[in-house]
C-alpha cells in the first residue's frame, strides 16, 4: 500500500513538472531566493562549479542534472572475508591442524555510493562503504573508472574522505551547503546508486533533524526520500543544488525512514580527516545519565532538564576542574543540556585545549566550573567506559526512546550495541549490532550504570554470558573476554 501511494505521488508530480507548474520552483523561490551560494572553506583546489546555475525556477530535474555529475559510484574489493563453514564448524585451531593453513579468504565485493567535493577529486562517503576494502574502483557519470584511496575514516559518524586518481584528475565537484537552514518540509532529493543502479534520483522532504539512533554522535536529517542499500555515501540535495546531507542510515527499505549525515558535521569532519587523517574530539571524562523526574526530585532540582554525573574518572579534565559525582550539567559554555545528546554534541565540537564554562546544579543550588576540555582517548588507550567496551569486543549506547522507537522496543531499558570489534569473541558469538543487553551473567541490565558496574571489573579470559534480545525473540551467547 505505501508502494502504491509512492508511485501515486510520483505520477501527478511528473504530470505537474509536465504541465510546467514547477512545485520544485515554489519551494526553492521560498527557501533560496537571494542567497548567495557560500563555498566549502577548506577546499585547497579551485572548485569546478556544477554544470547548471540554478535558479528559482528549479524544478528537480534541474537539481538532479546538476548533481549527478558530481556523484560517484563506488565498487569495493576485499579479501578476509567470512570463514568458510569447515572452519565455522570445527575451529580454526582444529582447522590448521587436520586440514592445513587456512585457505585465502574469497574476495568480497560491496557497492555503494559517494559525492565529489573538491575539483582535484576529493569525495566523501560512509567510513561502512570503505573501512575493509583493498581495492576501491570509482565509476563516474560518464562511466569512465577511477582508482581511489581513502585519506581517512571516522567511525563514530560514519564517514570517510577518498581521493580519485591520486589528487591528479579534473572532477566536477557539488557545494557543501547550510545543514542548520534546512527545515522540516524542505524538498530534497537523493541520489545514488541502489542496488547498484546508478545515479538513481529520489525525491522527499526533511521530515525530522538532529535525529539519534543509536550513537551519542548522532544528529541525522531525517527523510522520507527512497534510501536503499547502496545509496550509502551519497548526496542529500536542497533545491540550490547544495549537499546538505550525506546519506547514512536505513531503518527499513521502502518505509520512508532515511538518514543523513548533516552537512555541517560533515565539513568538520572533512577538514580534519583531509589534513591529518584522523578527527580530534573534546572530552570531559564524566558518565552520564539522563534526569528522571525521581532523581530532579531527590538532588531538589527545579525541573527534569539536565544529565547527571554518575562518574568522574581519574586525572580527567572534569576531576581537575573539581565536578562531582551527582552534579547536574544545565548548560555547557551557553548552550542548554537538556538531555544527554546535547552534552554529547557539545563536547564533541569542542576543541581539545579550549576553555568551556558549565553550570551546574549542586547543593541545591546552581554553580559555575571552568574547564579546560581535553581530547578523547583512543579506545585502544582509554581507561574507564571505553577501555572497557573495548576490551569485551562492542559498545553499547543506551536506549533513548527514539531508538526504542525505532526498534519497536516496549521500554528503554538495557543497552544497545552499537559497533562490535571485528574478529572479537563477542563477534564470534554471535552478538550484532542493534542487539539489546538485557542480562550479564543473569544479572539485569537495566542502563548503562548497570551495564558498567557488571563489566568494571571484568578481565581478560573471565567468561561472560550475555541475554539479549534482537527484535521480537531473546537468546543466550556467551564468550570469553579479550578471546579473538
């Protein structure tokens, strides 16, 4: 049924854009009309502008001519694939001795899609397009190839940066727009290439932002533009011909439940994995919990908006600047903490070394602490929450009510995986991502406080039994720490 009412609506668009009644022009004269075109900042080469001014008389067809040839297929090879079902079954250890060395894994081959965004062929796409891959063949518009390599990967957004042909072709490159302009209902299009049909163009709306759906670093645009597999990596278009999105994430395909990446974060991003490779984040050294009307109550705060410091971690810069455990941050260098993705958010945008003002609200009374935030560790070198995750093989997030939404979840309690360390023993196991913790070694998991005080003290070698439950059916699996 939601198919058929799709291609209802696309029926009597294209009749409209027959007939000349321009909807995409009415909607780009309201949003765009006299704004000039601002160019990505950090861009080194000069960029080649896309082939069509647009103007308000932009229907989508226009939009969709001028981007296209800035959007890229991308064709990925691999080795290391999956075990073969021998090894699955017996072991590797069993394998090697009776049947020799482990045979070369079979090449793995995953599409997806990208966007140019500087003339001498830098081009942005998801860090889950690119992060296994040995080999990286880019197709164009004309269908010319181009080999590529990747100048850096940011998993915790999902991004990455790639350069085409060794930063020596001549490519035609699409703008970087104003994500934080874009309004729910503005007309967008994707384009891309599902199911490896390139340059596919789809059309929708803005229909939510700063979405959260899993990661403490989102802040999605949300639309209902078609978004399937292979898509991944590609443009989110407004009716200027800019990208404002990087498209990301799919719910379920055909359900008019997209993702993207906003386009402001992803210039951020951009710029520091062009330059040096990898990203750089603030940090406090704190965890947290969101602000229950039973907590407000008993720290006599004076509503539930906040997040509470259930921790603070040794040497961090929140211990040195002297915050507590049961302090409740109301606002970070004047921006409200409403609620735990703001902190997040904040934080991360904060550059390591700079100086922030908290209020916070203690004894009854609200305070101002200075801090000087430091840079996030490695989670190969953190100690405390990350350190931990890590040394079991995944990290968890907890269960805002968007994503029990989203994973048609009764209750938000228990934790979320949300990225499982590849050749771990959790892996192995059989633990996924989108899987929910409901118990550690038959203890209740309830949120994250739960969840760190059952893996605080676990070490190499302790064995742990996990329940979870992944989407309407519970399961068992359990592994030994660090194994893998």
């Amino acid at each position: 049924m939601i198919y058929l009412k799709r291609s209802t609506f696309v029926a009597v668009l294209a009749v409209a854009l027959a007939a000349g009644l321009g909807l995409g022009a009415f909607a780009a004269g309201r949003a765009h009309s006299g704004r000039r075109v601002a160019e990505v900042p950090m861009v080194q080469a000069p960029v080649i502008p896309v082939q069509m001014p647009l103007t308000t008389n932009t229907t989508f067809a226009r939009v969709a001519e001028a981007i296209k040839p800035a959007v890229i297929n991308i064709n990925t090879f691999s080795r290391g694939g999956g075990r073969g079902p021998l090894e699955e079954f017996f072991g590797d250890e069993f394998f090697r001795r009776f049947f020799g060395d482990t045979p070369e894994r079979i090449p793995q081959r995953s599409l997806g899609s990208g966007v140019i965004v500087d003339a001498s062929g830098i081009a942005l796409t998801n860090a889950h397009v690119v992060e296994k891959a040995t080999e990286i063949e880019i197709t164009t518009l004309d269908g010319s190839k181009h080999k590529a390599k990747v100048l850096g990967v940011d998993k915790k957004t999902d991004l990455a940066v790639l350069r085409l042909d060794d930063g020596k072709g001549k490519f035609t490159a699409a703008r970087l727009g104003d994500s934080d302009k874009m309004q729910v209902g503005d007309w967008v299009i994707a384009v891309g290439s599902p199911f490896g049909l390139q340059s596919t163009v789809t059309a929708g709306i803005i229909s939510a932002k700063a979405r959260q759906i899993g990661s403490a670093f989102d802040d999605f645009l949300q639309t209902d533009a078609a978004i399937n597999p292979g898509n991944s990596g590609g443009p989110l278009v407004n009716m200027a011909g800019e990208v404002i999105g990087i498209n990301t994430a799919i719910v379920a395909s055909g359900q008019g439940l997209g993702f993207a990446i906003p386009s402001n974060m992803a210039k951020k991003i951009y710029t520091e994995l062009h330059a040096k490779g990898r990203v750089t984040r603030g940090w406090l050294g704190v965890s947290i919990q969101a602000l229950s009307p039973d907590l407000a109550k008993s720290f006599g705060a004076k509503d539930v908006k906040g997040v509470v410091i259930n921790d603070v971690m040794a040497e961090s810069p929140a211990a040195k600047a002297g915050l507590q455990r049961g302090d409740i941050l109301l606002e970070f260098d004047g921006k409200k903490t409403e609620t735990m993705g703001d902190l997040h958010k904040a934080v991360a945008q904060t550059s390591p070394g700079q100086s922030a003002k908290l209020k916070v609200w203690r004894d009854q009374a609200e305070k101002t602490v200075e801090i000087k935030i430091g840079e996030t560790p490695d989670d190969r070198d953190a100690r405390g929450p990350a350190g931990r995750r890590s040394l079991l093989g995944l990290e968890v997030r907890p269960i805002t009510p968007d994503v029990a939404r989203q994973l048609n979840l009764r209750s938000t309690e228990g934790v979320v995986v949300t990225r499982i360390d590849d050749g771990s023993a959790a892996e192995d196991a059989g633990v996924q991502r989108g899987d929910v913790i409901r118990e550690i070694n038959r203890q209740r998991v309830r949120s994250m406080i739960d969840f760190d005080r059952l893996t605080k003290d676990v070490k190499e070698g302790d064995r742990l039994t996990l329940l979870l439950q992944r989407g309407p059916m519970s399961l068992y699996v359990a592994f030994s720490v660090g194994r893998g």
